[in-house]
C-alpha cells in the first residue's frame, strides 16, 4: 500500500501531538502551527513532491519523541507516558460466532440429509411382535 505525502506529514504532526499531552493546549497548538509552516515552507522552497524527500525533512526536525521532549523542558513539564493501544474484544467474539453459526449449519445439513435418506438412520431396536397365539381347548 502506497502513502502520500500528506499522510506522512499527517501521521507525524499527530504523533507529536500525541507526545505533547500535559502541555496546555494554546502551546501544543502553537508549537503544531509552526510545524506544520516549517514544514510547508521546506516543500514550497525546495519544491519537494516525493514522500522519501519529505521524510527527510522530518527526519531533520526529529523524532516525535525528541520534537516533544524538547518542548516539555522548554515549558517546565513532564511528558505523559503514550497510552497504550486500546484492545477490541468485538472482532474476537464476531468471529467466534461466525464460527458457531457454520458449524450449526454443517449440523442442520447432515440431520437433513440423514433423514431424507430411504433408510432411518438408525436400525429401528423394536422386537417384532409374535402372532397372537389363541389358547386351544384343552379336553376335559
């Protein structure tokens, strides 16, 4: 899968943002703007159209890390650890259902077949009833 440009610079500035949480937000919004202006400048001036030349560029401005590092000393804060990535249980239970519902129909499917078959699916165990045997006259 291919990116573009934008969503390198995108993906960047949100990752410093990330970053920037305990600063206040008129800093964080600031410090993005001029970010995002430096960046734009660097693409106007040197012309830059390709993700690698603009990769460059942040690679230039620093880590995320370092970007946001810097600012927290500058204001006198601590960074917040990134939180961590937040774990879906939906998708694990949609495929186990999923999956019950095939195994319930692969059932479904071989009762039918079984009993639309000639011969019942099991041997019927009934004892065949004898004749009914009259009692006979016995002579007195």
């Amino acid at each position: 899968m291919k990116t573009r440009p934008n969503d390198v610079v995108t993906e960047y500035l949100h990752e410093v943002d990330q970053r920037l949480a305990g600063l206040p937000v008129l800093q964080r919004r600031e410090l993005l703007a001029d970010l995002e202006a430096h960046i734009a400048a660097e693409r106007a001036e040197r012309n830059l159209t390709s993700e690698g030349e603009l990769i460059e560029v942040l690679e230039r401005l620093g880590s995320p890390e370092t970007v946001a590092a810097a600012a927290h000393e500058e204001a006198g804060t601590r960074p917040k650890p990134p939180a961590p990535p937040r774990r879906f249980l939906w998708p694990w239970l949609a495929a186990g259902a999923g999956v019950l519902l095939v195994l319930l129909v692969c059932l479904g499917v071989a009762v039918f077949a079984q009993s639309s078959t000639s011969e019942p699916a099991f041997p019927s165990t009934e004892v065949p009833a004898s004749p009914a045997v009259e009692p006979t006259a016995t002579p007195t």
